[in-house]
C-alpha cells in the first residue's frame, strides 16, 4: 500500500509539473482563452469614469476574449504610483502617458515596441490620426505610444467687454503690436478690468518665444534660453504687466485665478486651454475664442495624451488593441466629443462636427487651426527643475527686482548647472 500511494503522490506531482509547464510562457490567455489587462489613467478622473467604462464596455464588446480592469489616479499622484509599480515589476500592462513624460519612458526602456503591432493591425491604419499627434509618440524612429486625445490654448475673449471699448474683435491676422493696442483700451484699473492675461511662466514662455522664432533648446536638447529673440519675447511679457499695465500682476490678482477673472468679467482676453469650454459655458455674457496672436509667426501649445505598453507586460498584444482602440476608433472618439473630454486626435470629420457645431465658442474651428502651428513641450532632463527656477528668476522680473535681460543671464548659467549635474 505504501508503494501504491507513493506512487499517486508522484503521479500527482508530475501532473501539476505538466499543467504549470503547459501554462507557463502563456502570454496572452487563460485557461478560458480570457486574456485580462490592467489599463492605469489619470484623465478619466473625477470627471469622465463614465465615459471611460462606456468605452471599455465597447471595447469588450468587440473584443470579447479581452477583459479590461481599469484602476485611476488624480494627475498629481499618478506617476508616483505608476514609477511605484513599474520599480517593483508590477507595471499596468497599458497606462496613460502626457507627451512630456512619455519621451522619458521611452527613452528609459519601460515601453514596448508596438511598431509591429502596428505594421500587422488591418484594422488600424496611421491616417486616421493628425500625423503631428501620432507622430509626438515616437521615439528613435520607433512608435511606442498611441495618441488618445489633444487639447491646445487659444485666444479667449469678452465680447461684451470689447463692445462697450468700442474694439474690433480679436482676428486670426493679429500681432502682439495688435493684441497689446486693444488690451490698453480694454483696461480699466479703476474698475479692476484689465485687457489681457497670460501668465509669466516657463510653461507659456516657451510658445511665446516660438511666436518670435525662438526657442529654449535646440533640436540636440542643448539650451539656448540667452537669445534677441527669447528676450523680446520676455520683455513683451513682462511689459504688459510693469510698464503698460494691461494685464494684472501676481498682487492684482490676490490669489485669484485667471479663469475667475475672466468668469467675473474682469478680463477682456485670457490665453487658456480649451478645456475650459465648459467652465465658461453659463458666463453671464458672450464671448468667443480665436486662435493667438503671434509677432515673426505663429505659434501654439500643443497637449496630448497617450497609450503606452509595458515592456514587461506578457499581454502585449492584448494591450496594444485597447491602446489603439482608444486612440483611434470611433465609439472612443464619439464618447469625447459628446462628453467634451478632451478632443480625439482623429481625421474623421463626421465625428467631429458635432463638437464643430457645439456652441459657445462660435469659432471651435480655431482649436483645429491651431494645429498647423502647434509647438511640443520641451523635453529634457530635469525639466522640472528647470521650470522651477525659471518661473522664480521670472517673478523677479514682474516684482521689479531684476531686468529681463538679467534674467535670462542667470538662467543661462542655471541650466548649464542643472543640466551638467
């Protein structure tokens, strides 16, 4: 009896060994052919969870051997956690990258290829997205992103405002020469209404400085913040604040952000994002945006979202469907214009007029011409050192305590230190 029941154990034991090593290396299913993925985003939250399970709930449905287990995080937390996971080999197998963290990643080996992915996918094909956006998600000529969705800044103004000031609405023709005219008739200090408003920082510099044709770093990510044309685009920004008082300055605004400003009717132009469209949509008086005045040229913010797949994850392939799924198809596309989350980086015209013929804004067309000269956020090491300190050195030009020019000095030698550390 005891050689027969050493003989079962043994037996049992070979026939879990058979199991594990038939399951082993299985990258892409279960035992029901149920393959489940875990997608980390933080754009979803607090606003748009609904819409994110209504696609997924698509997806699924297309996608029937595919089961999405989606886990959110507020912007502030989320790449904290997400660096958490991927140090201790528990990274998301898909999760959401804005383009300024995504050239990090990519560049430090945590995102997959998905160039073949790609290359192999009938249902997908590169047209269906702005090429720009796709484009913003490669990295050495290789694609390891999807883009999901865009947003940009734009001229937003009062009409109401520039009615009673007896001024010509902003055009898309318009100059820094012709924005700063009319905010010096808009402005009435006595009445706290100031004509314009953008803030004097790094993150609206450097789109300032493109519209002057310059730039803070060249093509090789080498700083060139010390330049005539980085300098009058400083000087043009600071000035509307200390020597032509058309935009309010940091103790003008007490704390106040610039959108209640704007709500309030104390700003007859504000530079912000179109995802304030709906902040503005029950303001007690009629306004409208158009694309930003420029001086040598055009220029325009340019925010993205995308999907990227974990190196690691053994359900690549599975992940990289959901990724271009939420990229590019058209039940994805229509959830975000309905719910206004975002814009979709898509080329269908169908879908996207019904968010063309939403109003206010009459002119939504602005937010696509706006493309055509749209400028990427600055990626470089340290970057948010480097914005930290620009944004100090530039509190001290609006306070008075030093000159543009000597700003821009400092920097200079600031960024060398940063960037030679």
């Amino acid at each position: 009896m005891k050689k027969v029941a050493v003989f079962i154990v043994f037996s049992l034991l070979a026939m879990v060994s058979l199991v594990g090593c038939s399951t082993e290396g299985s990258t892409e299913g279960s035992e029901d052919g149920q393959t489940e993925i875990t997608y980390f985003s933080f754009s979803a939250t607090p606003d748009y969870e609904e819409e994110l399970n209504q696609i997924i709930e698509a997806f699924e449905e297309e996608n029937p051997d595919i089961t999405v287990n989606s886990e959110l995080a507020a912007y502030d937390d989320y790449f904290t956690k997400l660096q958490t996971q991927i140090a201790g080999d528990n990274a998301p197998d898909v999760f959401e990258l804005n383009y300024e963290n995504f050239v990090q990643y990519a560049s430090k080996g945590t995102l997959a290829d998905l160039s073949s992915f790609i290359d192999e996918d009938d249902s997908f094909n590169p047209d269906q997205l702005n090429e720009e956006a796709f484009k913003a998600y490669q990295y050495d000529g290789k694609q390891y992103g999807m883009v999901e969705s865009f947003s940009n800044v734009l001229t937003f103004y009062n009409k109401d405002l520039f009615d009673e000031a007896g001024v010509d609405y902003p055009t898309s023709d318009w100059t820094w020469e012709d924005e700063r005219a009319a905010a010096e008739k808009l402005t009435d200090q006595g009445n706290n209404v100031w004509g314009t408003y953008a803030p004097v920082t790094m993150n609206e510099f450097y789109k300032v400085a493109a519209q002057n044709g310059g730039q803070v770093f060249d093509d090789e990510g080498n700083p060139t913040i010390n330049t005539p044309e980085n300098l009058e685009a400083l000087q043009y920004m600071v000035e509307n604040v200390t020597e032509y008082g058309v935009s309010p300055s940091p103790s003008d605004m007490s704390g106040q952000a610039s959108e209640d400003l704007f709500k309030n009717g104390q700003l007859a132009i504000l530079h912000t994002g179109i995802w304030m469209f709906g902040q503005f949509e029950d303001v007690p008086f009629e306004w409208d945006v158009e694309v930003e005045a420029g001086n040598t040229q055009k220029a325009h913010h340019f925010f993205a979202n995308g999907l990227a797949v974990s190196a690691d994850s053994e359900k690549q392939e599975a992940a990289y469907k959901f990724a271009a799924f939420m990229s590019a198809s058209d039940q994805a596309a229509e959830t975000r214009v309905e719910a206004s989350w975002e814009l979709p980086a898509i080329t269908n015209d169908d879908i996207l007029s019904p968010y063309l013929e939403q109003t206010p804004p009459e002119n939504r067309q602005a937010v696509f011409e706006a493309l055509d000269s749209l400028v990427l956020p600055p990626v470089v090491e340290n970057w948010s050192r480097i914005s930290d300190v620009t944004n100090q050195e530039f509190e001290k030009a609006l306070n008075g305590d030093q000159t543009p020019e000597e700003v821009l000095n400092t920097l200079e030698s600031e960024y060398e230190n940063i960037m030679n550390q």
